[in-house]
C-alpha cells in the first residue's frame, strides 16, 4: 500500500510529456507562492509603500499567477483520459471541500466563534485537498 502511495505522488507510469507539463506548473505555482511571501512582506515591511512597489508587485504576482493558470490548462488538455479524470475528480473535491468548508466556517466566524477567515487558509485547504485527490485518484486506477 505505501509502495502504491509513494508511486501516486512521484507521478510514475505518466508520459514524460506530462511529468515535464507538471514540472513547469509546479515551478510556476513555487513561484507564485513566492512572489506572494515576497510581496506580503515588503508590502509589511515598508510603511506607507510607494504606489510604484505596490504596482510592480501586483503585476509581478498577477502576471505568474496567469502564467501558472496557462499552463495547468495546457497540462490538463495534454493527459490521457484516466489522467485527467483523476485530475478533475481532485479539483472538484478540492472546490467542493474549500467551499463547504469556508461557507460553514463563516458561519462561525460571523457568530464570533472562530477568528477571521484569512485568505491563506482557503489556499492551503484548496492545495491539500487537491493533493489528497490526486494521491487518492492515482491509487485507486492505478
């Protein structure tokens, strides 16, 4: 079972084509993350920050951020289909799952018992959720 686990995240039986597809979204959403952290912090860092840093920043991350978005398109238009149905099944769980999840949560945080909902988390649940469903995909068909 672990030996199948460990397969499903090290992507092994896809096409290179599509393991180097997936090496460049990665990158991509490395980079994105970054350049969120990077902008977080000099945005925090500064004060009363420039108009010129904010847009610069703004446009650096925007502009990877759509960068990211092309190329998980063309990764998803180039898989095979049980690939790709794998794929969808995590990104409609990670949708279903960050939507559910955050609707019932504000319920909480609009009565004052959770804190602030912060962008970040809904993040980080939508890329573990997805994660899990594409671990979870690739056993099961595997």
């Amino acid at each position: 079972m672990m030996k199948n686990i460990f397969d499903a995240i090290c992507a092994k039986g896809l096409p290179a084509r599509d393991i180097k597809n997936a090496n460049k979204v990665n990158l991509l959403a490395l980079m994105w993350a970054g350049s969120l952290v990077l902008t977080t912090y000099l945005l925090k860092l500064t004060p009363v920050p420039a108009t010129w840093l904010i847009a610069t920043l703004f446009i650096l991350h925007s502009s990877i951020g759509i960068l990211m978005t092309l190329a998980f398109k063309r990764f998803l238009t180039q898989l095979d289909e049980m690939e790709r149905k794998i794929q969808l099944d995590a990104l409609a769980l990670a949708v279903g799952v960050t939507i559910v999840g955050f609707s019932s949560y504000s319920v909480l945080d609009i009565a004052n018992i959770l804190p602030d909902l912060k962008a970040s988390y809904l993040i980080v649940t939508l890329a573990i959720t997805y994660m899990v469903g594409i671990i979870s995909g690739r056993v099961r068909y595997g």
